[in-house]
C-alpha cells in the first residue's frame, strides 16, 4: 500500500471526487451520467457490480475479487452521493455496530422491520 492507501482516505477522496461530478455535463463524465439517470440505473450498476464481486469470489479469482470490489465501492458510493449519504454516517453505524454480535444484531433488526 502506498502511504496514501489508508482505506479512509481514499474512500473520502473518491466520495469527494464524486459528489464534485454532480453539475458536470453527462458527456464527459460516466459519474455525472450515473447521477443524471438517478436512482435506478446506479441500483442496477451497483447491483450488477455486486453480482460480478460474487462471481470473482465463488470463482477464487483472487485479482478478479480486487477488480470487481474496486468497482462495487465505486457505485457504492455513487449511491451514497445521489441518495445524500456521507461517509461518516456509514461509519457511524459500523461504529454503533463494534462489539455487537452479528446474530444478535440481526435479530434486533428483524423486529424493527
């Protein structure tokens, strides 16, 4: 990694690469055509992105996995941009999440819903 790969840096770096797309013409950027096109079509690149991540992992395609979850952190935050949605908020619910068992977590949510 190089001394600028810590993970938090680099994810708020392209959150804020994205988010400065917003008012760019749609022609000379595929983040700005993304979030022309709204909700929708970034739901089925993320979707679609999440599918080829699952694929590259079932195949044990260790380079493939790199790959696709590059691309899935992007449309990932591609959708944080257009639905409003800030790093920190995301990191606050991991934070709220810390020390808490998955199953117990899960099952707390069930109830909600």
């Amino acid at each position: 990694m190089t001394d600028s790969g810590n993970i938090d840096s680099t994810i708020e770096r392209l959150y804020k690469t994205i988010a400065g797309r917003v008012d760019w013409d749609p022609d000379s950027s595929y983040t700005a055509q993304l979030l022309k096109n709204g909700n929708e079509k970034i739901a089925q690149k993320l979707g679609e992105e999440a599918v080829e991540a699952v694929v590259a992992a079932v195949a044990n395609d260790r380079d493939a996995i790199i790959r696709e979850s590059a691309d899935l952190l992007y449309h990932l935050l591609v959708t944080w941009v257009n639905s409003g949605i800030a790093p920190e908020h995301v990191i606050a619910e991991l934070e709220r999440r810390e020390g808490v068992s998955g199953i117990a977590e899960k099952a707390a949510r069930e109830t909600v819903e």
